[in-house]
C-alpha cells in the first residue's frame, strides 16, 4: 500500500484536521474523538493512511488526549530532534509528525507505563483515522492484525 500526502487528501480534511495536521494545532484536552475509544483495532494518519498506533498500545495517561506507548511501525513516526524540542506549556515536549503525511500528530514525553517502555505518545485524534480490527483486512490493514487484541 503506498501512503503520502496530496491534494485530495488535504481537500477531505475538516477545519480542526486540517489546523491540526497542516497548521501543526493541537484540540481542547478532553474532546479528541479517540479519548475515550476502546475498540479493537488501527489508527491511521488521517492525511496518508499510514498505520501509526494499535488499540492495544492505547493506554489511559489521563493528559486529555489519546496516548499510545508506542507505534506499529516505528518508521511512520518522526520525532523532531533535540534542536527542535519545545518548552511550550512547562514542560519539554518532542514533536511527532507521521513520515509519508507530513502530519502534526502530538508530541512523544518519557512519562509513560515504565512496564512498556516508558514513552507516551500524546496525540491529537483529529490526526487520526479509526479502523476497527473488524474492517483492517478490507482496507488493507491486514497484516497489523495480529498486533491488535481486545481492550
């Protein structure tokens, strides 16, 4: 499956998608769509389609956005170098962008589950597309699917 950014992709985004991924905005704590999400299944850039995040990395950090200890496939996720760390809000925080989309997606801090790596992946479900477990296989998600169990 090949993943990338284009005209089309960004023309079907709505105004908060598109601030989000495009204007690297970030939504009101506590009204992402996939705060409170517990299916089964794969997130995706809402740009490119790219897997990013399965349900079962999905953990409740309480900061008021979905966060994940981890990504499916590390080479879809860019965190900004050290140069581009910011101190916005108190605290350091590292920049996550998807690679093929070129997303906004949130920001990646050393607070998470120590069990599981330590990392929480804060992001923005307006950067985000929900494909449930039940659907991976027709939309070419497939091979994620022994990635994701029930939650």
């Amino acid at each position: 499956m090949a993943y990338g950014k284009s005209e089309e992709s960004i023309s079907m985004l709505t105004p908060e998608q598109f601030r989000v991924t495009q204007q690297n905005g970030t939504e009101r704590p506590g009204t992402g769509e996939f705060l409170h999400n517990s299916e089964p299944g794969i997130y995706v850039d809402i740009v490119s389609g790219e897997p990013l995040f399965v349900s079962s990395d999905k953990f409740e950090s309480g900061c008021g956005w979905p966060s994940f200890t981890k990504p499916v496939v590390p080479s879809h996720i860019n965190a900004l170098t050290d140069t581009d760390t910011d101190t916005d809000y108190g605290m350091v925080r590292t920049e996550v962008r998807s690679t093929h989309g070129d997303s906004h997606l949130g920001h990646v801090f050393t607070d998470g589950p120590e069990e599981r790596g330590g990392l929480r992946y804060c992001i923005n479900s307006a950067s985000l597309r929900f494909v449930h477990r039940d659907e991976m296989e027709a939309e070419g998600y497939g091979e994620y699917i022994d990635q994701v169990e029930e939650v």
